[in-house]
C-alpha cells in the first residue's frame, strides 16, 4: 500500500473516531448550530451507524437534506442524574410540570408548521383542558408562563423549533408578547428515542386515563422501552439474543457513565466483560472510537483524550455545586470513606463563613444544605458516591480525585 492510501485510511480512521465521541456528547447535531460537526458526521455515517449498531444496538439516522444526525440513545435503566435543564442562569432541572408542557408543546406544534407563542400557548390551554389526566393550563400565571417557555427554549436549542421573529422569554413578561417559530415536525418527532411509540401502548378500551394510567405507571414504561431485538417477555430468549443483550447494555454503560464499577453490573454482564471476548471487543471498540481505556479491580472506564465525548467534566470550577462537590469529596475519602450528610453541612457552612464572596446564590437560612445536595448530585453523577439512609459513601473511583484539605485555600474569594 502506498504512503498516501495509508495516510487517506488514517485519516479516514480519525475521522470516524471523532464522529463517534462527537456523536456520545451530542446525540443530536444540526447543520445550522455545529456545520462542521454535522458534515463530518455525515461523511462517515455509515462506519459510524455500523459502530454504534454493533456495539450498542443504537441507530443514527442522517438527514443531509433536512440538516440533522440523530443517535437514538436507548439506556440501560432510567438516570435521575441527566435530566433536561432549563436555558437560563443556574440550568436548574426539569420539574414534573416542565416535562408535562414538554410534551404537550411537542405534540401541540406538529400540528403546524408555522406559529406563534400565542396560538401555541391557545392550542396547549385547550389540549390540557381536554384531557382529565392534565393538570389546566393557566396563562395567566407567570410561573406557568415561565415552565411553559423552559420548554419552547429546550426545543429551540435542539433545532425543533427556529424563532422567526421575535424572543419565547417574552411570554414570560406578557401573553400579548408577538413571537412567530417555523417548526420542523420531521425532528420534532426524532426527539422520542424510546422503540416503542406511546401510541403502540394502549389503555383498555372503555376505562379512563385516570382509573387505568397511575396503577400501571411502571408496566406501561417497561412496555415503551421494550426493545424486541432481545426477546420478549412471553418467549424463550435464545443465546444469541441473550449473548446480543449482553454486549449492548454492557457498551451503553461503558459509554454512557463516566466510570462503570463492577458492583453495578449483573453476575452475566460482569462474566461477559471479563471474558476474553469481552476484553477483547472492549480494546476494538475503544481504538475505534479515539478511546482509552482504563481497567482497575474496581472497574472500568473509556477516557477520551481530547474530551470530544465529555459533554460534562470533573474537576472543574464552571459551577460553585463543582467546587464544593471536589472540597466535600475529599472530607468524605478520609478516614473510612464515608460520613453522615449532617457532617457534609457543617462542612459547606464553614465554607461559605470562610469565603463570604463566594457562592452567592448559595446564601441564606438553607443555603448550605442547598449547596451540599448540589454537590452530592455532581458526585453521584460522576460515579463517585452512593447516598444511603443520610450516609455519604465514597465509591473506588473517587480516590483518583481526592484532594489534600489545603485545597479549600484555593477557593477563589469573590467567585
């Protein structure tokens, strides 16, 4: 082979690599926010699909003409520590009203392709009225205006729904507020990534949403997640069904978490990556992929070098929850590697005594128990504590982050 084929396969290799870490960051790309990224991934969608299929079971659908990658994330388990976050100061989580709006918006909007605020909000006022499971929609209430436009905003910032003229935040300050959005119902309906359509999963004909829905929450959601490539329920699973299950929720989590402990994982999922097969798909995937791949006793995780699949990072000072959440950590690795939550409060409040400039929003009567439940769920997103009965557990990873007590001193006065 010649020196320029070999450079072209490199390049092709690196290319290929970087779609997929961009892809794991950002499950959704646009042509119109990130052109580069999109072209990329659009050039190489077929060595990409074929990587995320084999070693996930996800699919990435490519529309060059409508100007969107879609990977179809389908997890392992419901994760509390990845909710939608409003787009303003703060990104403060989804509430249960949010996401209801969410999704009445969502479907409200498929039926045109141009709006405005105000007919929208009109459409979503009516929907809610018609169904006995919605709680009203009131608009005049800012605080209903308020969820109401958090959920244009997060669709806005997915590409599901371009401001023609005008600004959704707007409404917050008035209902007369003139606000025009061209919709894209195709995307729109590429945000669901469950396999099964909630239409596929029916109530009993003649009872209620109200008498029906609540008692079999739980079931429904199992059936919308149901993914029958790996059997089902009512059928014998066979070997290469259960071998294929074995590989794809075991690559969802290496993936997907920032550090996968072999606690965490099944008896059959914990013999499956210690496999010689499973060792071996491992080190493949991850060349593939531009990762490295990090084995201890405890676990095991895929770094990326270059951070292209890091869609969050720790340490880091981006927030005040980050800093605490590094200081706390290392009071709670010392000695045995756990303390009581009450302990983690005195902590915080001595922290913000000594540095009063810093962590303004975290000021007032609750403010410290305010920033020690913030710091925990930064920890217990990254992996590195569990949080049982008011007692905060150090997990194996966190030793690689703890710091010396000194380091408080580097909290910057005035931040």
């Amino acid at each position: 082979m010649s020196n320029l084929a070999n450079q072209l396969v490199i390049a092709e290799r690196e290319e290929v690599a970087r779609a997929i870490r961009l892809l794991l960051a950002t499950p959704l790309i646009g042509a119109e926010a990130a052109p580069e990224a999109f072209d990329l991934v659009r050039r190489r969608r077929e060595p990409v699909g074929k990587w995320f299929d084999y070693y996930c079971g996800w699919s990435l659908v490519v529309e060059p003409r409508l100007g969107y990658a879609r990977l179809a994330k389908v997890g392992v388990a419901t994760d509390p520590t990845r909710p939608a976050r409003r787009h303003r100061t703060g990104r403060a989580p989804f509430d249960r009203r949010r996401y209801t709006l969410l999704c009445v918006v969502a479907a409200e909007l498929l039926g045109a392709p141009v709006t405005t605020v105000g007919l929208l909000a009109d459409r979503v006022v009516q929907a809610s009225a018609a169904d006995p499971v919605l709680p009203p929609f009131d608009t005049s209430s800012r605080a209903e205006r308020m969820a109401f436009v958090d959920a244009l905003r997060l669709l806005e910032s997915v590409g599901a729904v371009e401001v023609v003229d005008g600004a959704t935040e707007s409404f917050v300050d008035s209902t007369d507020a003139k606000v025009l959005y061209r919709v894209d119902a195709t995307l729109l309906m590429r945000l669901l990534a469950a396999p099964v359509g909630a239409s596929q999963v029916a109530v009993t004909p003649g009872r209620s949403y109200t008498d029906e829905v609540p008692p079999r929450f739980t079931e429904l959601l199992t059936r919308l997640s149901l993914e029958r490539r790996y059997g089902d329920a009512d059928e014998p699973v066979s070997e290469v069904q259960r071998n294929l299950w074995l590989r794809h929720s075991v690559f969802r989590k290496l993936v997907d978490d920032p550090v996968v402990h072999r606690d965490d994982l099944t008896p059959a999922e914990l013999a499956y990556l210690s496999s010689p097969t499973g060792g071996q798909l491992l080190r493949r995937a991850a060349d593939q992929a531009g990762l490295l791949v990090e084995e201890r006793a405890e676990g095991v995780m895929l770094i990326d070098p270059d951070g292209v699949a890091t869609d969050s990072r720790f340490p880091d000072d981006s927030g005040n929850a980050k800093v605490a959440a590094l200081l706390l950590l290392d009071v709670i690795t010392a000695g045995d590697g756990q303390v009581a939550v009450e302990q983690l409060r005195a902590e915080a409040d001595a922290l913000l005594g000594r540095f009063p400039r810093w962590a303004k929003g975290y000021r007032g009567e609750d403010g410290a128990t305010r920033l020690v439940a913030d710091a925990l769920d930064v920890l217990r997103a990254f992996g590195l504590v569990r949080l049982d009965s008011g007692v905060v557990r150090a997990r194996p990873a966190a030793g690689r982050y703890a710091v010396t007590r000194t380091s408080a001193d580097d909290v910057e006065d005035g931040s």
